[in-house]
C-alpha cells in the first residue's frame, strides 16, 4: 500500500482528534441560537417528485458547467448544495433548496457565506490556493463583497441545515441575512458506547445526530436521502480530487502535507485513473478516505445515487455514473 493510502487508513481518529474540541466548543457557544431542530424539514416539501440534486463544490462544477447546465434544464427537484457551492448557485441564478454547513473552521467557512470583516486579503493563502471557487482565487476581496450582496439577497429565502459545530462567525452571518437555520449534531464517534460525546451532546440539546461521512459534500447527499426522503440522488462537483495538470501546491492540504512529510510531500498524493472520463485525477489522503467511507454508504442507503461530476474519483459500486442531462430529464441508467 502507497503511502497515500496508509495515511488515508488512518484519517478517522486523527479526524476525531482534531475536529472534536472546536466543534464541541462551538456547539455550546450556539446552544442559545438554537431554535429549530433538522427533523422540521421531514415536514416540509422540497422540490418536486422524487428527486434532488446534491452541488458540491469541486473543480469539475466549473470544468463542466454544470450551474449552467442546470439552469438551462428546467429541472423541478430539491437542490441541495453545499456551503462552499452557495457562492457558484446564487451567481447562476439558482437559489438552492437547501444549504448544508457543517466545518468548525473558525474563520474560513463564513468566507462561503460573504464575511462582512473581509477588508484585504489574508495571510491565510486557503482561499486563493483553493479549487473550490475559481472567483475568490482571481480576487478574493471582489469576490467576497459580491457574495455579501448575493447571500443578502437571497437569505431570507434560504433554508441552512447547520451542524452545531458550526462556528459562531458562520451562525451570525447567516442570522443577519435572514436565513432559517434548522440544526443538528455530526456524529462523532459510536453513539452506543458508554462515554459517547454523541450521544452527550444530543441528551445536551436534544438535536438529531447525523453521520455525514466526514465532509459537507457526503453529509448533504445524506440529507437528500434520509431527510427528504428522495430516492434518486444526483451529485455534481463532487469530485473529491484535483484535475489532470492542477499543482501540488494548489491543493487544500499541501501546506500540511509539506509541514509533516517534508520533501516527500508529493508520495501522499493517490492517483486514480477515471474511465468514465478517460483522465488520471488524484486526491491527497483524506479525500481518498472520504471517497471509502462514501462508496461504504452508498451500498446501504436506501436511495439510488447517480455521479453527474463528469471528473474526479467518486465511482464504484453503488454510484451510478451519468451525464448531467440525463439525470435531470429523469432517465434511467438502461434508457437510451
């Protein structure tokens, strides 16, 4: 086994170790801002039929054009998109059914939303290096003051399914542009054991925990499914990689990578031949450790799922892959 992947075979407990305190830490300090559970939403209709559509926010949402796309198709079911996709919607003229919010970085994430703080570029190089949103790479400063005016425009009309480790920067902007925030717990560790913070923080607050497999992208295709009940499952931007040709340095954990492995960086990066596109895409371990626990999920959940990324890594047993259009013209994997 490649380094990549040894690095990726332990990826769940670092994860815990890491993630853990900030996230309970802002789970109480949003205790007092909590008003509406996530199980509110089993009541309320998204999106027509039995569809939805899951934007996260990988290269391929813009190699593909897929907002453009989507747009253009007349497509009638619940769009669900990631945080780090909102700024993308909302520029295409598509304001999503729902948002899903769930990192407890304390200064990046509300940047998705438009940080009213933001007055010059940061030290923090993320979101100029990132793939995520090609705009806040040309000019993050542009780029956030036009996604203040879009979020403010369409916040009262939004619907944000929050996890309590949200930080408070996030919990306040979205507050202030009048979105609704219905809330729930990440799961953290087995719920059934007998000093589960799982189920600690759920008898704290009552809140629904969830497992969304570790990332935003995976917790909102989740959501589709088992809370909205949807039982066909588009994905677009989902790529969980980096496109042919996209420099080490430009990658979301390189300056870590760099900082632990030094010179030999570059052996933690796993490179996987896509053949539904005919091109070698490649991770760095914790987005090879997403795509395990995702295709893991996939298998059991009780919804058909379909990557219309056109890129990335994110096939295998349980992913139907297809075509964006065909997808949301209602086809089947047989037709055609």
């Amino acid at each position: 086994m490649d380094l990549g992947r040894r690095i990726a075979a332990q990826l769940n407990g670092a994860t815990f170790d890491r993630i853990a305190p900030l996230a309970l830490a802002n789970a109480e300090l949003n205790r007092p801002r909590i008003h509406r559970s996530l199980l509110e939403l089993t009541d309320t209709p998204l999106g027509a039929e039995d569809s939805a559509l899951v934007v996260a926010a990988g290269p391929s949402l813009h190699r593909r054009h897929s907002l453009a796309r989507l747009r253009e198709s007349g497509y009638r079911g619940a769009v669900v998109a990631v945080d780090g996709a909102l700024g993308a919607c909302l520029r295409h003229g598509i304001v999503p059914d729902l948002v899903v919010s769930v990192d407890p970085h304390g200064e990046r994430i509300v940047r998705w939303f438009g940080d009213p703080t933001l007055t010059a570029p940061t030290a923090d190089d993320y979101f100029r290096r990132q793939e995520m949103d090609p705009a806040h790479g040309r000019d993050e400063i542009a780029a956030n003051r036009e996604l203040l005016e879009l979020v403010d425009r369409a916040g009262p009309t939004l619907r944000v399914a929050i996890a309590t480790s949200a930080a408070p920067a996030v919990v306040d902007r979205c507050e202030k542009a009048g979105m609704t925030l219905y809330w729930w717990n990440p799961m953290y560790d087995d719920y059934d054991a007998p000093d589960s913070l799982s189920r600690r923080l759920h008898q704290a607050n009552g809140l629904p925990c969830l497992n969304g497999g570790g990332n935003v992208g995976t917790t909102a295709w989740v959501l589709a499914h088992a809370l909205l009940g949807k039982r066909r499952v588009g994905i677009v931007g989902m790529d969980l990689g980096y496109a042919p040709g996209t420099p080490y340095a430009r990658t979301q954990y390189y300056p870590e990578l760099r900082a632990i492995l030094g010179e030999r960086y570059a052996e933690a990066f796993v490179h996987i031949d896509n053949p539904h596109v005919g091109e070698t895409w490649f991770c760095d371990p914790a987005y090879y450790w997403f795509r395990d626990v995702f295709l893991e999920m996939a298998r059991e959940a009780e919804c058909e799922t379909f990557n219309c990324t056109e890129g990335g890594i994110l096939f295998g047993p349980g992913v139907t892959v297809m075509p964006l259009e065909r997808f949301l013209h209602g086809e089947r994997p047989s037709d055609g």
